[in-house]
C-alpha cells in the first residue's frame, strides 16, 4: 500500500514492530505529500481528478494508522520494493509497507473485525438492482441461489471492483483484443455496481477505456480460480529485455521504476503478435527477480547458450531474436554503474527502443526466458463521487441520497497508468469516508 510520509518515524507508526537489527538494516526514503502527488499526477499524463488525488494523498497515512489503530498489521515489503545494497535493504519507488500475510492477511484480518463489530456477509449472494425513489436509496434487491429477495436499507456502499472480469464489456470499452486478456483477480468483477447505480441516475466518470495490466505468466490461470494466481505476474522485467515473436524489443524495460511502468506494460504485450513475448535474462541478474520467478509454478525456459534458449522459444524468429540481443549488448554505456535502487541512467545508446535505466548485457549462461502474456488486475472508469464525502453524484452533480462508492469503481483518479499500491490505498481511503459519510447522513436523517 502506497502512502506518504514525512519521516521514518512517522512510518514506523504503522510498522512499530521491526527491532533495532532490522532498523539498522534497513534504508526508508521519506515520501511526501508532494511526492505521491507528483507520481500520481505524472503517471496518469495529469489527467487525474485534482480534488480526489489531493483526498487520496493527504488522507493516505492517516487512514492506514486508523487501520492499524483497528488491528491491521503492516510490515516493510522486502524483496519486491527493496534491493538490498552495501548490506542495508534499500527501498525504492515510494511503496513501501505491505499487510501481513498481503492480499489474503488484509482480508482476513479485516473480515475478523468486522465479525467482531457484529457485521453479517452474506456469501453466495449476487446485488442484482438498487431501488431508488424520490427520498433515494431505500433498498437493495438480490439474489441466492436462485431466489430474490430485497434487503431495505437507507444507505448503500458500492465497494464492488470494477468490470475486468466482463468479457463483453472489456471488449465493447477496452477495445479489440482485450477478450483474450487473462483475468488476474477474482471472475465475480463484472461490474454489476456500475449498471446499477448507472440505472438509478449515477454519473460515469475516469477512462472506461484505460486498465491495469501487468506482464503475466502465458500458462497462468485466467480468472482467479487458482488461489495461487497473484504469483503468476512477472514484473522483473526492468532487470532483463522483452522480446515478442519477430524476436524484436518494443518496450522500454527501464524508463522507470517497476512500480510506475508495471500496470501498463501489460497493454503492452497485448499489442504484440500472438498477445505474448518474452522476458530475457542471465545469470547476472536471475538472483535478484522477484520471488514469482521462482515460484513451481512459474513457466521457465533455460539454455547454457542464447542459440539454444531461441531454439525452445516456440514461434520466435530465431536470426531477428540473436541480432537483437547482439545489438543490444553492444549498445550499453558501461561506464555508468548499475545501481537498482536508483534511477542509475546506465542505457543504452543508438537503439530504436532505447533503455534508459539498468542495462545489463545479456551474455552469461545459464540464459532463461519467462513467456508473458496480458494479465488485466482491474479497470480504471467508474462513477463520479464526491471527492469529500464518497457520495455517488448524478449527471447534473448532485448526490444521490444514500448512495456512495469506494474503491476500484470510482472513476476519476486513473487514466493510462498508475502508481504501484495506490489501488488498496484508494479503496481504504474512500471506503472509511464513504462509511463516516453514511453513518452521518443516516444520523441526519433520523
């Protein structure tokens, strides 16, 4: 989870469990404000709302104490975020913390909490429509095993995801092509908050056709039907090359830390032939990838020579793939040091696809090779909100009564891209507003 931070002191608010050793061992780089705001602005070529990134910002470390405050446990998150350099773990890219036990601990540990508040979940159940008359929300109609029935209620929170699981609806806003993404996250996102709340007056708002997508594993599961799937990425890449099947480059695997370019180099590879491509490493930098390249699961290709590894590369054109690994190791400025916790400037020269940061010649056995397609985490457009109350808001502007959204379909904070762990931070921050803002206009009300 991103959030910014003005000091170390201030994170270890929320991390107060690490020990002298691992203080000593460790390097945060503050994070300010201006920082997050910065990365947000840029990453999204400063289409993002100014209001709701200003909220999402300033809000960011208040709302994750508020968590920790409830029994959310963080810890820092070695190993993808940190490379560790002159014996310290040294942090990059402005994310730093992660839940313990990561996407499965959050939920459980907030599941937990919410049981003990006396909150009930309905599992099985699907949210089929929002009623709606002339006071606003005053119900909710669903379905259970077949069977519908209406839950009354004067506040509704739409925390539902977004539509990245909807074939049809990626196809018809996303564009030709995205029907064979692979689905990374859960197959119930189909966006059945945004047609209800579009049905009853909502307003759509942020880039319907924009998403986030990650390189991901050719032979992973689409759907998240495999627990296992969120190992399935493979987001090394700036630590190697990219190759599609004319065994050409087409992406600059270093123009930025992995944290800014991961979320749309998986459009990337959906653009190329056959929807896959390769990522290309030696023996040099293999130790340092990301735990999921050395998950079982993990679909690997090894050589002791580069003719071999193109040999196993089924559909590569062979000569193109060997030419341009040539060139692109001859192309290296070697006098710059490679250093991956910084923007090191050590590229290439002369390349059509240039690489600003961390060349690496690709020249030492044993060679290894990862096939890569598309894989679609969630979908950037949403409604409109208020940015200070998580109220849903109509054509004309106005709130509709009882109605707030939070998380993944609000629209408006993400166009093109977006900075790694922004998402979670997102759906917590609007999520405590909308809920503060319910409790407040329901108490109004009565």
């Amino acid at each position: 989870m991103r959030a910014s931070y003005n000091s170390v002191e201030e994170l270890l608010e929320i991390i107060p469990e690490m020990s002298e050793e691992e203080l000593a061992a460790t390097q945060f780089a503050v994070y300010p404000d201006s920082a997050f705001l910065d990365d947000l602005a840029r990453l999204t070529e400063y289409r993002t709302d100014p209001d709701l990134a200003e909220v999402l910002v300033r809000r960011s470390m208040p709302t994750m104490k508020w968590m920790h405050s409830k029994g959310i446990r963080f810890i820092p998150q070695y190993g993808q975020y940190s490379y560790n350099v002159g014996g310290k773990a040294r942090f990059f890219g402005g994310t730093v913390v992660e839940a313990v036990g990561g996407g499965p601990g959050l939920i459980e540990a907030e599941s937990g909490q919410c049981q003990a508040a006396g909150v009930q979940t309905l599992h099985g159940t699907r949210a089929v429509r929002l009623l709606r008359d002339g006071s606003g929300i005053h119900g909710i109609e669903v379905e259970t095993a077949g069977v519908r029935s209406t839950i009354p209620t004067s506040a509704a929170i739409l925390a539902c995801g977004g539509f990245e699981a909807n074939l049809e609806w990626r196809t018809r806003y996303l564009g030709p092509g995205w029907d064979v993404a692979k689905v990374r996250g859960t197959r119930y996102n189909t966006g059945d908050g945004h047609r209800m709340a579009i049905e009853v007056g909502a307003s759509p708002a942020g880039q319907w056709s924009g998403c986030h997508a990650v390189p991901y594993d050719l032979n992973g599961p689409d759907g998240g039907d495999n627990p296992q799937y969120i190992e399935f990425h493979k987001n090394s890449y700036p630590h190697g090359i990219l190759v599609n099947s004319r065994g050409e480059r087409f992406f600059d695997e270093g123009a930025d830390f992995r944290p800014y370019t991961y979320a749309r180099c998986g459009r990337e590879v959906l653009a190329q032939p056959g929807q896959c491509a390769w990522q290309i490493f030696d023996s040099k930098t293999i130790d340092i990838l990301g735990r999921e390249y050395r998950v079982r699961q993990a679909t690997k290709i090894v050589a002791e020579t580069l003719e071999e590894l193109a040999s196993k590369l089924d559909g590569i054109d062979v000569p193109r793939f060997l030419l341009t690994v040539g060139e692109y190791n001859r192309s290296i400025d070697h006098s710059i040091p490679f250093n991956p916790t910084i923007l090191d400037g050590r590229h290439t020269v002369g390349l059509a696809v240039p690489k600003s940061n961390w060349a690496n010649t690709v020249d030492q056995a044993p060679f290894y090779a990862f096939p890569v397609t598309c894989g679609i985490t969630f979908t950037f457009g949403g409604l409109r909100i208020s940015p200070t109350s998580s109220r849903v808001l109509d054509d004309d502007g106005d709130a509709i009564p009882g109605l707030y959204a939070a998380g993944e379909i609000v629209g408006g904070l993400f166009y093109f891209n977006y900075p790694g762990g922004s998402g979670l931070t997102s759906g917590s921050v609007f999520g405590l507003q909308a809920g503060r803002s319910a409790v407040r206009d329901r108490l109004g009300a009565a």
